[in-house]
C-alpha cells in the first residue's frame, strides 16, 4: 500500500510514520511544508528506510498536489496537515482559515482528478482519509461523551477551521462520489510533542524550575489520547473503516489540567529530584478566550466495528512521555532555543468594531 501523509513532520503525522514504517509495510510520502512546529528530526529513525519519502511542499499549492498524485500514484491519502494550536489561532487566525480550509479544498480536488482517472478497482480501493479533533463538537456540561452524531458547535477559529474542512471532506464524498472517512481525536500525547501545548510546556518548565501557568481555575478538562495509541487507531480505520463515516478516536482518560500538572510535577520529583517539590511552582493565570469547560469521547463505534482501544492509560502514558523529554533534550533544546522559549500565546485583545 502506497500512503501519502500529509503534515507528516508533525507530531501526530511523525508517529505515524515511524509506525507505518515500523509495523506496516505501507510505503509512506511525507509531505510537509515544515511550518514551525514541522520538524524532520522526529523522523531521523526512518529518514533513509526504503519505504519512507519525504517531499516538501504545500498543500494549498494545486499544481504541487497534482503533480504529487500523478507521480506517486497512491492508495490512500491520510490528511494530517493542519494548523492546531488554539492559543495561535487566537492571534492569527487567517492562517488556520488558509491551511486547515483552504488547503483541505485544494487536496481534496487534487485527490478527485487523481481518482477520478483510476481504473475501476483502484478507484474502489482507494481512501481519502481525513483526521481530524474533538474540538468541533464545541464543549461538553458536567456529563455526557461526544459521538459521531453530537452536533458541531466550534467555538475557537481553531476548532471552526477543522470544522469547515470536516464538512468539506464529507460533501466531498456526497457530490462527487470520492471515497472519504474522517476521525475525530482528542487531546493527544507523547513523544516529540512540540512544547507549546500543555503537556510538554509544563514538563519542560518544570524541569527548568519556572513557573507553571495553569488557565483559570484548571478545573477545564480533557480526555488525554496517547498519540502512539492513535497511529494504530489512524491505520485501522484507513484499512478497515465503512467509506463515508466517522470515527470518534479517545483514551477513555479524562482528566482535569489542574490533574494533569500535578501528576507531571510527582514525576518529575519522582525522576528527576529537585530542591522543593515542584507542586509549588504551580501558578494560576487568566483564562484562555472562550475556553470549553469539557470535551470526552464515546468510542464505541471503532471499538465495536474495528476492535481498536487504547493501550495505554493516562498513567503509563503520562511516565512514557516524561522519561522521553528527559532522554531527549537533544530534540527540544534545539527547539527552546530557536523556535519557541515557552512564551504565553493567544492573549491578543479583541478587535471592537463600532456600528455607524
């Protein structure tokens, strides 16, 4: 099977192809236009395998997609690409409309005159994988789960963007006939996570003795996907998923940030010893814009139909994850120091327009 992977020099997008190429026999396309949070370090463990390929180049870019379809001629494509940092879409916004919109669009019609050529039975055999986040079902009260039917409620320009380009892939699919299915993940985890979001920001200043900013109250809470967990989940529905559907992909680990600090700071004095306990380092600060309350997932669906679950729960997850920062400063001192010191985003003041 001949995989391209879009957005493959990110997080999620590298565990999938160390896993495609580990566990698989897939051979994988990567490509990435290596924005900021792109970084080809994460694959240097498949860099020369004969069955990897990697190819600069950007997704809203047509003549670029279409000529990748044309000389790759693949099986299947598993979208990843994708801006996804609320914090950063509350600054820029225009940049998640053009990547995670705009470039969804330009994909897809690449896709549909590659497919659209094929002979009948690669025409049937082909996917048209879409991935996508929890976040489009907007925020969950005190109980209940998403499922593939909850109504989309985006409240972020981050979750609207992946929300208009979910609705694009399936009217794809509708119109034209093109053989599409989109998942929809929660919070992921793990190794080579670049350290803007929660919980590598939080490992990484803990070890460096700084503060811990925690949004509000941190009483917010997720449900926390150990990425590697998701790699398996991401392959098993391109293989074995009904064309047309969604799939909801969650660890079943619901925890509050606050929780989720906390247990980072009893590692990290658990592995790496400090002076004072770094529970103490643990500082309140104000609320992210239009932060949701709670996002949980049902997967029901792809464990029933697919026979996937988790394998790590948020605890084995969580020691994983820290014993892979701290082995690896190499990969995220680079980043430290070059592309992001662990600053605050996604405070900038709204704009008010005045009527008349």
């Amino acid at each position: 099977m001949k995989v391209i992977v879009t957005g493959g020099a990110g997080f999620i997008g590298s565990s999938l192809i160390r896993f495609l190429i580990g566990e698989t026999d897939a051979e994988v396309i990567n490509v990435d236009k290596l924005t900021y949070a792109g970084n080809l370090a994460s694959l240097a463990s498949v860099e020369t395998h004969a069955r990897y390929r990697f190819v600069k180049a950007d997704i809203c870019d047509r003549r670029a997609m279409t000529d990748l379809f044309a000389a790759v001629r693949p099986d299947a494509v598993m979208h990843l690409a994708a801006e996804s940092h609320v914090d950063r879409s509350i600054e820029g916004p225009a940049a998640f409309v053009e990547t995670n919109i705009v470039g969804t669009y330009t994909l897809l019609e690449a896709a549909r005159g590659y497919w659209s050529g094929l002979p009948a039975p690669a025409r049937d055999a082909f996917r048209f994988h879409h991935i996508s986040t929890d976040e489009v079902y907007g925020s969950l009260g005190a109980e209940g789960l998403f499922t593939e039917t909850t109504p989309y409620a985006p409240t972020s320009p981050y979750s609207s963007s992946k929300a208009s380009s979910d609705h694009l892939v399936r009217a794809w699919h509708h119109t034209y006939g093109l053989p599409t299915l989109v998942t929809n993940c929660s919070n992921n985890y793990g190794p080579y996570h670049f350290p803007e979001k929660l919980i590598p920001l939080m490992i990484l200043k803990g070890l460096e003795g700084k503060p811990l900013p925690v949004y509000g109250n941190g009483e917010n809470v997720r449900d926390w996907l150990f990425v590697e967990d998701h790699a398996r989940a991401l392959w098993t529905v391109v293989n074995a998923g009904r064309v047309g559907e969604t799939y909801n992909i969650g660890g079943e680990a619901e925890q509050r940030n606050i929780d989720v600090v906390v247990r980072i700071c009893d590692l990290l004095d658990e592995m790496v010893p400090g002076a004072a306990p770094r529970r103490g380092l643990i500082t309140f600060v104000s609320d992210r814009p239009g932060h949701d309350a709670r996002y949980a997932m049902d997967i029901t669906k792809i464990s029933g139909e697919l026979g996937w679950r988790p394998r790590e729960s948020f605890e084995s997850g969580l020691r994983k994850t820290v014993a892979w920062y701290l082995d690896n400063r190499s990969w995220w001192e680079d980043i430290r120091s070059a592309r992001y010191a662990g600053e605050r985003l996604g405070l900038a003041a709204p704009v008010t327009v005045t009527a008349g």
